[in-house]
C-alpha cells in the first residue's frame, strides 16, 4: 500500500496567517501548528484486536485587540478557512473583556538559540507488523506468568508530532515531539525506540503484578505508616506543583498561597525541574510562549523558591515569567514544569518498610480528592499490607487520607528514583497516616 503524507505546516504559512491578522486589525498575533503522526496495535489473545493509524494538521491562532484576546483552531488547512480564521479571531477579540495582564511574553526573555542539542527526536518508526509481533510478546509473557488467568490485551506505538510557533513581536521556531479479579499492567514511554524496555520484560511485569494482587484482604481502619511506591508516589506530590501555579495564586486558591520561602517539605527535600535532561519528556529550550528555559529548584531543602509562571500571572502578580508557559492550539497559556524529579534518599523501598516494620504499601491508587484553599487531600488505595517490614497479604477497598501541609513535612524518601516519564519521584514513606478500611 502506498501512503501519500499531507505536507506539514510550513513556517511561512505561519508567518502569512501572523500579517493577515494585523492587517485585519490585530495588535498582535500569535499562530501555532501541530503535525502529528502516530500508529498503535492492540493484540488480544493472541489475535489482532486493532489498529489505529493517525495523520493530523492543526492550526491555531490567538490574537491581542488591546488587552482583548480571543483564539481559534482548524484541521481544515484550505485557503478560505484560513481568511475565515483570522475574520473570527480579530472579532472576537474586539468583542472580548479586557484582561490587564493578557500579552506576549517579554521580548527580552524569548529564546534566540543557538539551541543545545537535547536528542529529542528518534526516527524509529516500527511497521504495524514489528507492533503486533511486540504487541503479542508482551501479552504472552504476562500470561506465561503462573496464576494470570487471561488478558486485557497488549498494546505498542508510535507517535511523532512537529510544533511550531510564530508570533508578531519576533519568534518562530521548530519543535520535534516523539508514546474477583484482580488487574496488573505495566506501560513504558520513551523518546527514542533504544530505550524502551524489551516487550518480555513489560509483559511478565504486569503478569506478576496482577498474581500479587489476587485474594485482597479488607483491613480494619486503623493509623499506620504508609509507603506510596515510586510508581505512585508522584500522585501524593502533584498537588503540592498545581498549588505553586501562578494561576491558583494569583486567584488565591492554592494552600501554598503563603508559604513563599518557608519550609513545606521535609529537610533534604529537593525537587528539581531541569528542561535540558537530554532526551527527557518534557525536555524543550523553551516554553510554549518561546520564552528561554532554565533549570529550577521548585523545593530547595523543603523550602517553596518559586511560583510556576507565565507570562499573564507574572503580569497579574508584578513578576517576570519562569518559563513555564503551556498551552495548546487554541486558548491562552497555562503553566505546566517540564522535567520534574524529587531527589532520592538512601534507603530501598525494602528499607522503608524494614524501618515501618508494620503498615501499608500502596501500589494503586483512584479518585483522589483534593481541597485546594486547605490542602486536605484524601484517595482509595490498594496493596499490600506489611509487617515486620516483609509484605504479608494484598489488601483493597482501601482510603488514605491527611492534610498535605503536615505530610509533605513528614516524607521520607527511598532510593528507589527512575526516570520514566516528566514526573519522577522515588518510593515516599509517611509515618501515622489515617486508614480508613473495614
């Protein structure tokens, strides 16, 4: 079968869209493009269950009248939609409330390059035949594992998406983007195909999960120590990342509103974001604004150092961006970190339980809630109750709950770190945390 590719968007196309606003009546301008191509396999018992094959070209555009904005998008590409993409954008700007900290970024802060290579981009493209064949293995290995009784299926792919951004005040690059019973499952992501665990691997990891897991027990509710694994642990430690966006604290709906340079995690607490960790993630030169990226402390030894920013919140609180801005193709910017890790301590997840001698390891977690103004926080949970710090029986139907102010000052950390993805954190161990079972 021969394929024939749509053409990506070029940068000129871009920089045509940019004049046609202003010459509609645009103060500024800002367009974006996403190419995107990716192809995924599911196998079923051995079978072929499906395949899915995607070929995509996104266009947006966010235009200033003032302080108005207003942005579009289109998939269609044609000329007319473009005429007819600008005409709506500068209406609805003109129509819009203004907003006293809507703008580009500072052109003093945008990224100018020459870039450092940060090996973002791997070429590998696996045909749907080395995907089904890998698809397969993975599913076979889980099953081969004694106790697994059948399968949810095996799954691998590919994805490689382009991104551009052009905006009126002077910056336009390119960015290259790479993706009862009881249940267990293991997935990787990587950039670059080198990396990725073999598919035997993957699929006797998630076997072995679920046989772990089979005849859960209900605990009575009781207060223990608890260990979230690495795996799970990033779920406990990501209210404290929304709680320091410039958003939530310029609405004043965060619980780290206050907390700017003061202790709120444990001593030796470290969390890094580092946007130049070579084939990382969420490694870039610059934030969805193109606002030049450095490495932050978040958390220096417990203590808060920084508020995540864009350049609208920077505004709105009297402060320069951080380089974080995030956003899609249509809409303003959020704010989002790039390669987030917390640094490990030095005992394995076997030391944290050795030194807990009795509570509970949580391997799964669901529904967690959070109130952001208090930080009270609350999840169902499920895995393995331990005790003279060996794991004794699985357990289920599980809540955990606590204030994260108080917790966040008891973590204690494993040595257990990997790099899996843009968020990484190492086993956490918290002493006398409300359980709620039985």
């Amino acid at each position: 079968m021969t394929e024939t590719l749509a053409a990506p968007v070029s940068t000129d196309l871009l920089n045509d869209i940019v004049k046609a606003a202003l010459k509609a009546g645009a103060d500024a301008a800002e367009a974006v493009s996403a190419d995107r191509r990716s192809l995924s396999v599911g196998v079923r018992n051995g079978k072929l269950e499906d395949v899915e094959r995607e070929e995509s070209r996104d266009l947006g555009l966010r235009v200033f009248v003032g302080q108005r904005q207003a942005s579009v998008s289109a998939s269609d590409l044609s000329p007319a939609t473009q005429a007819r993409l600008v005409e709506r954008a500068v209406a609805m700007a003109r129509l819009a409330p203004e907003d006293p900290h809507a703008g580009f970024a500072p052109e003093e802060r945008l990224a100018r390059g020459p870039f450092i290579d940060l090996d973002l981009f791997d070429p590998s493209e696996r045909s749907a035949q080395t995907l089904e064949q890998v698809s397969a293995e993975a599913e076979a290995s889980a099953l081969a594992v004694p106790g697994v009784a059948r399968s949810e299926g095996g799954h691998a792919g590919w994805s490689s998406t382009r991104w551009r951004l052009v905006t009126s005040h002077g910056f336009g690059v390119i960015a290259e983007k790479d993706g009862a019973m009881e249940r267990g499952g293991e997935s990787r992501s990587t950039r670059h195909l080198s990396d990725l665990p073999g598919a035997d691997l993957i699929g006797r990891t998630a076997g072995e999960r679920a046989v772990a897991r089979v005849g859960p027990r209900k605990i009575a509710s009781t207060t223990a120590p608890v260990i979230f694994d690495n795996r799970m642990a990033g779920q406990i430690v990501s209210p404290a990342i929304g709680a320091i966006s410039g958003p939530s604290i310029a609405r004043g709906t965060s619980f780290l509103k206050d907390r700017m340079g003061q202790r709120v995690f444990a001593e030796g607490v470290t969390l890094i974001d580092d946007p130049f960790r070579p084939r990382g993630m969420g490694s870039t030169p610059f934030d969805d604004e193109g606002v030049a990226v450095q490495k932050h402390a978040l958390f220096d030894d417990g203590v808060l150092t920084t508020w995540l920013l864009n350049s609208a919140s920077a505004r709105q609180l009297g402060l320069e961006t951080t380089g974080h801005a995030s956003r899609g193709l249509a809409g303003p910017s959020g704010v989002s970190t790039h390669n987030l890790h917390m640094e490990p301590g030095e005992r394995d997840l076997a030391g944290l339980m050795a030194d807990a001698d009795t509570g509970l390891l949580v391997t799964s977690m669901f529904g967690p809630s959070l109130n952001g103004n208090t930080g009270d926080w609350s999840a169902g949970v499920s895995g393995f109750w331990f005790e003279n710090g060996v794991i004794a029986y699985p357990v289920s139907e599980v809540t955990v709950a606590g204030k994260l102010t108080d917790l966040y000052l008891r973590i204690q950390r494993g040595s257990d770190l990997e790099f899996r993805g843009g968020f990484n954190v190492p086993s956490l161990m918290f002493d006398a945390v409300a359980i709620a079972g039985k």
